[in-house]
C-alpha cells in the first residue's frame, strides 16, 4: 500500500501514486468484500498537521463510486480516503442469504476491513445508510479514533415516506439496454428531488449506479436486497436511535442536508444542531436524497471541517 497520510510524502512519491485502486478484504463469514483508495496527491510538509484519512460507507443500494468526485478533490488536499462496497453491492461478493443484508452483519464488516487498513485514526462520510453505521460506530470507536461523522443527508430520525419510496423501487429494473435506459429510469423516480438536473447530471448518476455485463447495464447490487424493506407497512415503527446520536457528542459533526430531501427532514437537521455542543449544517440547493457531493461548493465544506479536525487534534 502507499504510505499512509500520517507520513510526509515527497512531491515525487505523492506525483507518482495511483489516482485510486482496488482492494479486497475477507468478512468474518468467508465473502469477498471490495473497497476502494485514493491515496494523497499532494506532499505534506514536515512540521505540518496532517490531513486526517477519510472512510466513506455508502448507502443502502449504493456502492464505492459515490465518492469518486469528493475522493479525488480530497486526495489534492492531502488525505487518503478510503470506500468500501457492503456485501451484495458495488464489487463485493453477494450472501446467499438475504437476511445477512443487515447493519449487525455489515458492522462486523467494516470493523474487519478497518482493523486490515490500520486506521489508528479517521474521519467518517457516511451516505444514508453509511451515516446509521456511524451512529452505531461511535459506541465503539472512540473519539481519538473516528474523530469526526459527517452525515450525508441522514440523521437519528427518518421519515417513513422515504423509506416506503425506496422500498418500491429497490430490485426493481435491474436491468437496461442502455445507460441512456438507466438515466431515463433514475430522472423518472428521482427527478423531483433533483429538479435542476440535466441530461449529463442523469447520465453521470447512472454509471455510478449501473455496470455494463453481457451487453446489459446492471444495477450494481443483489436485487434480494429489496427484501430487507418487502415487510414495511405503515403501521411498521422507525427506531428513535436520538440515544445513538448522543454518543457522537464529543467529535465534530458535519449535517449534509438535500433541500430537496424525502428521507431527512429540515426539522431534524436543526435539532442535530441544537443538541450537538459542535455539529454544523450544510445544506444543498436542488437537491434531494441524498446529495451527490460532486459540486466544488461541497468539495470546500467539506475541507474546511476536516482542516478544522487537523488543527483542533494534531
């Protein structure tokens, strides 16, 4: 592996790393996980804090290419950032069971793919289902070690509409002849979330989302995923996890929040502000669940608040 963040790194051997590359690690219960790394770009000079390694979970039907734009705007500015595919998603192996598709089961995961790493110390993006990770991650890894969350349009209260929406379309059109067929398919069940998208923005969306096998374009996760959420109804209760939230109270938190969101409320957002003694909020024009993180506007947010951890900590 290239060297860690914590090193200071010439201009040559920084010049001279990948953009990003693959690698795998093996889950307690014998599967074949994918994550992928983009190392630092840039030297850091001795004396210097150090910028901060960053690990990124996607969301529930999500995989690694998410973070491609972010990733590679923070690897200019010094950090290794670090993503990984769940099982049944992105490049990992799928479970022959379903059930497995669970957050206890995905936790054991990640913890086995942190201690392979050797992350003494990192930051953590967490996407939808990445952020509820984080929420369960901070009773166990302590401030010295994830010493900051960023919740990327999640938070301790979700509202059930969202989850009803993604129910109905999870598993659904697996498969396309096109990724012009993909995009069409995404504009029609998420445009009115991300009204000021265009063509290209659609376009991009779909080949993060969806591979080309045997002449086809599939959606990169195991359609038996949708079983997770088939038994919802109405009367289904969402856990209250404010009592998890609480024990992020002593690390900086970054709110990513969609305007335009279904999942994430702006009500929630102001109380994750209000009851986190360090917890700011960075909302998104135009769009919904959840944001892309691909404008520079985001990229910036997102530098300041782990410059900010670099300076406070080192």
């Amino acid at each position: 592996m290239p060297p860690a963040p914590q090193e200071a790194l010439t201009g040559s051997e920084a010049s001279n790393l990948p953009e990003d590359f693959k690698f795998n690690w093996k889950s307690p219960d014998g599967l074949t996980l994918a994550g992928r790394i983009w190392p630092p770009k840039v030297a850091v000079p001795e004396g210097n804090s150090r910028p901060i390694p960053v690990l990124c979970l996607p969301g529930l039907s999500r995989n690694t290419r998410d973070f491609n734009d972010i990733a590679r705007y923070l690897q200019t500015r010094g950090h290794k950032v670090i993503a990984l595919d769940y099982r049944g998603r992105g490049e990992s192996d799928w479970d022959p069971d379903w059930r497995n598709y669970a957050l206890p089961i995905e936790e054991k995961d990640i913890d086995t793919a942190i201690e392979q790493l050797d992350l003494e110390r990192f930051a953590l993006l967490g996407t939808s289902r990445g952020g509820l990770h984080a929420l369960i991650m901070a009773s166990k890894y302590s401030a010295e070690r994830m010493a900051a969350v960023i919740f990327n349009d999640v938070g301790p209260h979700i509202e059930m509409r969202a989850i009803h929406r993604i129910a109905a379309t999870l598993g659904r059109s697996m498969s396309n002849k096109s990724l012009e067929d993909v995009s069409a398919n995404l504009e029609r069940t998420l445009g009115h979330q991300f009204p000021a998208f265009k063509h290209n923005h659609w376009m991009k969306l779909a080949g993060q989302l969806a591979s080309e096998r045997e002449g086809m374009f599939v959606m990169d996760y195991d359609p038996a995923l949708a079983h997770q959420l088939a038994s919802l109804d109405d009367a289904t209760p969402l856990p209250d996890l404010w009592h998890l939230y609480d024990r992020v109270e002593d690390r900086p938190v970054l709110i990513i929040h969609g305007e335009q969101s279904d999942l994430l409320s702006p009500e929630t957002c102001q109380r994750m502000v209000n009851t986190h003694p360090n917890a700011s909020l960075k909302t998104i024009a135009g769009q919904g669940h959840a944001p892309v993180l691909w404008e520079p506007e985001t990229h910036e947010a997102i530098a300041r608040f782990l410059k900010k951890i670099e300076v406070a900590t080192f």
